[in-house]
C-alpha cells in the first residue's frame, strides 16, 4: 500500500454525515432479492439502479434502493457491512443517518413498523463494537420534502427509542432542499432538542447560502453539505466564529452535479479561513468512493499535507457527538500517529 493510504487508514477518524442506505453496494442488493424476488435481480439491474445524471435522479435513486430493504434481517447485512468497510478505513467512530423517514412513508399503517428494524441495527452496532472495536451512533433522517407531519413522526419515535437506547443520539433532515427549506421545521426541532437529542440538518448542497442562515436560526448544529456558503463572506464569518460544524461531502456534491470538481470544492477555502470542517463520504455505493479516498483525494487534489489531513481527522472528532472524554482519548492517539 503506497504510504500516504497507509497513514490515512492508520489516522483514528470519524465520519459524521454517512446515510447507511447509501453504503448498499449493488452486490449486496443483488443478495438482498435473492432472499425476496420469485425473479432475483441481476447484478447489472442492480447497477443500472444506481445511475443518474443529476440530483433530482441520485434522490430517486437512493429511494429505488432504499425500497429493497425489507426485512430486519435485510437491514442488519447492510449495516453489518457497512461497519465492516468503516474498520477497515481506520473510521474509529460513526454517526449514521437511518433513513427513517422512507421507512415511515412507506410503511405509514403501522406506527410501530421501525421497531424491529432498530433492534436489527442495534444488533448490528453491538457486533462491530465487540469484534471490530468501532463506536457508532445512529441519527434519525426524516425526509424535508415529504411533510412536516411526517417529519414529526420520525423524531417523535427517535425521542421515545431514545430512552432505552442512547446510541440514538441526534435527528436530521435530508431530501430536496429545493422544496422544502427549514423553517417549517422549527417547533419539531426545538421538540427534539428538549427531549436530548442533537440536531444535524442538511443545508446548502443545492440551494443557496440563505438555507444555511435558515437551519441555523431553527437550532441546528452542524450543517451537511454548506456548498453554498462561499458564496456569502458574512455567513462564513459567522460559521467561523460559531464553530459550526459542517460536514462536506466533496465527492458526493461532484457526482450530484452541484459541484464542477473535488479540486474546485470549497473545502481548501473553509480550511484556510479556519472553519470546523469535516470530511464525509455521504452515499459511498452511490458515489464509488469512501472515506479514505475522500481523504487521499483532498491530498491529490486540494493538496493536503499530511498535518492538514491529521488536522481533518481531529476536526470530525471534535465535531462528532461524543462525549468530551472520548474525543480526548482519540484526539490523543490521533496526535501520536505518524
Ligand atoms: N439522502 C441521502 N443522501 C442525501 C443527500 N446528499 N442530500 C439530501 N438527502 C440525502
Ligand atoms: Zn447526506
């Protein structure tokens, strides 16, 4: 292994914006019909599921493959896998967007349909902590563009399995930005926060800065995507100054067509004015990429030295949602790795 991928794999990292319905690789779909299909889908079906050409086919997309995963059993593969290629980049802590809010729509008779798909998760998550030594917590998504009843319902049951399970530890809002912004999403998010849980918004990746200034007024946290931030001199003053975390996704915003190239992405420019960035794979399977090749694409392409690249690596664990003891104990190996 050529060393600047070694030294990215041995950085003690974590990723904060990774949807694990965006980790299915077309191979493991294909076993997922398998189990379910009276005629299984070929790998090349499956492939051609994860094409399109802009946004708007990427959402269907992830929604195509969202729709696949039926069963407990079915989510528990999924992320199993996921967590398995997470070790294996050296990803020592996850947050991990559930895409609940799809379940729901889909499944909106049954109030109570999530509950066994979480205890799969669970199952899931204790293996990897056990055998893989990988620490993770999940974050409820609900989708912005589907309604804020439904948005509702996606929180309220991340508050409620809360209570018994505190790896569920924050709610965000994915889907088209251009349909439905923030706003309308301010008493939810406020319900959330008073019943402890973190709040993430995705903001900025297609539409403009304005997005970004509207998550932030109903509370958010950290920001997925802010692509649109350079635009706007004053917001990313006031990103800096807040030490807002913001989650990029360089590679993800260049395959949705939003963004040109990973060399023009504005993550050098963030990283120069000293904003908290963190670098994040998104929809790995979509995008044919994952966190280790953001990282050494960030070195090819934005010129990242190795300190900026470690730099990288402490930023998302400071930015993560552990508590303040675990990101010492990383950020102290993280400095003792050469
Ligand atoms: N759901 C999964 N990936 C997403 C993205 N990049 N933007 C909005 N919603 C998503
Ligand atoms: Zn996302």
């Amino acid at each position: 292994m050529p060393p600047i991928q070694d030294f990215i794999r041995r950085l003690p990292k974590a990723e904060l914006h990774l949807h694990l319905e965006g980790t299915i690789l077309p191979s493991t779909l294909v076993e997922l019909s398998a189990r379910h299909d009276a005629r299984p889908i070929t790998l090349l079906e499956a492939q051609s599921l994860y094409q399109f050409a802009d946004f708007t086919g990427f959402l269907d997309a992830f929604k195509a493959v969202t729709a696949r995963l039926l069963t407990p059993a079915d989510y528990e593969l999924a992320a199993w896998r996921m967590m398995q290629r997470l070790a294996a980049q050296g990803v020592v802590h996850a947050e991990v967007f559930i895409a609940v809010g799809v379940v729901y729509h889909w499944r909106k008779h049954d109030p109570n349909c999530f509950e066994a798909i979480f205890d799969a998760l669970e199952r899931a998550r204790l293996r990897a902590a056990r055998e893989l030594g990988l620490s993770l917590y999940w974050i409820f998504d609900a989708v912005r563009h589907f309604s804020v009843e439904e948005a509702g319902r996606v929180f309220l049951k991340a508050a409620e399995l809360r209570a018994n399970h505190p790896s569920i530890v924050a709610i965000g809002l994915g889907g088209d930005e251009r349909r439905a912004g923030s706003e309308p999403f301010r008493a939810l998010y406020a319900q959330a926060r008073a019943a402890g849980l973190r709040l993430t918004n995705h903001a900025g990746e297609t539409t403009g800065p304005e997005a970004i200034r509207e998550a932030l007024s109903i509370g958010s946290e950290r920001i997925g995507h802010a692509l649109s931030a350079i635009e706007d001199s004053a917001l990313l003053q006031e990103l800096k100054d807040g030490k807002v975390p913001l989650e990029l996704n360089p590679t993800s915003n260049v395959r949705t067509g939003v963004c040109p190239s990973f060399a023009v992405h504005p993550l050098r420019r963030y990283f120069d004015l000293g904003l908290l960035v963190t670098l994040n794979s998104d929809d790995p399977a979509f995008f044919n990429s994952d966190l280790a090749n953001e990282y050494l694409l960030a070195h090819t392409e934005q010129g990242f030295t190795r300190d900026e690249l470690r730099q990288l690596a402490a930023n998302s664990l400071r930015a993560s949602f552990l508590p303040e003891a675990g990101k010492t104990a990383w950020l102290a190996r993280l400095d003792s790795t050469q």
